[in-house]
C-alpha cells in the first residue's frame, strides 16, 4: 500500500509561504476524519467489491469434492476477514502521523502554480498542481486526489500488483462554502479545467 506521505513526492510544513496577488483565498475549515472515512469506504468498496468475491469462491472450492455447509461457513469467515482488513487499510489512514496535517483546521490558497493548505501565517503546506491526479465535484464540495506514489523500486510480481490494486485514496475536501464569494468558487472551476483536472 502506498502511504500517504509518499503520494506527490513531495509536501511537507514549509515556513512563510507568500500568496500571489492573483490567488484565490478560502476561508479557514477542517476537514472531520469521520467524514474522510466515510467517503474513502464508499469509494473503495464501490471499486473493489469484486475482490470480496475471491475468498468467498476460495472458501467454496472444496465443496465440490466434500459437501458440506461448514465450507459454505468458511466462505462467509474469509469474506468477512478480507472486509475488515481492507476496512481497517481505509480507516488507518486518519491514524497516521504523515496524515494529521490533511485534517487540521486551515485555508487554501490557489493560484496558477501552487495549491497552498494554511494552518497559519507561519505554516503551510505546498501541492503543486502535478501533485493533483484528479478532482470530483461531490455535492457540495470538491475533492482534489493526490497522485499515488511509485511503489518501491525492488517491489515486483504480486506485491507490486496489491500495492496498486489496494491503494487508498487521500484527498482533499473543499466545501463550496469556504469560498468568499461565487466569482471565487468559479474561477477555481476554471482554473481546475485549465489543468484538466475537472470535467
């Protein structure tokens, strides 16, 4: 799995970091590690619930040969073990030290060059826009993906395929409310089609 302090190679608290004159300022908010959960558990189990059906057959195979319900049992035991493991992946991001600072109370700064996330005058922490693999407009809100990290170089066969297979997504959550005014929360929507990021 790729953790989330190896996603867009870079990041990390920098000292006084200047807005340009042109960037566009939010509001201070902080994003709840329930609501992160919720969202990345939906989004991961929409994409991976056929993975589930893998114990589930494994658990079932020697069924064919030895009839009996105790295999149908061992089915539901491995099926349910892969749940709360791929589960605990999601919800063990909120846990990790490199991902505190994504739920921190802060504002954004954006810009042609730069995403800054401001915890306060002194402390912030730079993205840049390559950082960014993709953005969704969710009801009211944006979510900004950051790029998934590269493996590790010696890793190959099939620990590079679960690395890639079972990421976890990390993202950003902007809520349109923390935009000051509707030109604003446009010209964000703008900039993010200028970087092809938003449809």
């Amino acid at each position: 799995m790729n953790q989330p302090n190896q996603r867009g190679g870079g990041g990390g608290f920098r000292q006084q970091q200047q807005p340009s004159p042109l960037a566009i300022v939010t509001k201070k908010s902080q994003f709840d590690t329930n609501a992160y959960t919720k969202l990345a558990m939906a989004e991961v189990w929409r994409k991976d619930w056929k993975y589930a059906l893998v114990p589930f057959a494994i658990g079932l195979l020697p069924a064919i040969i030895w009839h009996s319900w105790w295999w149908l049992a061992l089915s539901f035991v491995l099926t349910l073990a892969f749940v709360l493991l791929r589960s605990a992946q999601v919800t063990g991001v909120t846990q990790m030290e490199q991902s505190k600072p994504l739920f921190e109370r802060m504002s954004f700064e954006m810009d042609q060059k730069q995403l800054l996330l401001r915890v306060s005058k002194e402390k912030a922490m730079q993205l840049t826009w390559d950082m960014i693999g993709k953005v969704r407009r969710d009801g009211d809100a944006y979510l900004l993906y950051l790029k998934a990290g590269d493996p590790p170089a010696d890793t190959a066969g099939w620990r590079l395929w679960l690395a890639r297979t079972f990421d976890v997504p990390v993202f950003l959550h902007l809520p349109q409310r923390i935009f000051n005014s509707d030109n604003d929360r446009k010209l964000f929507e703008a900039l993010l089609r200028r970087k092809n990021l938003l449809a």
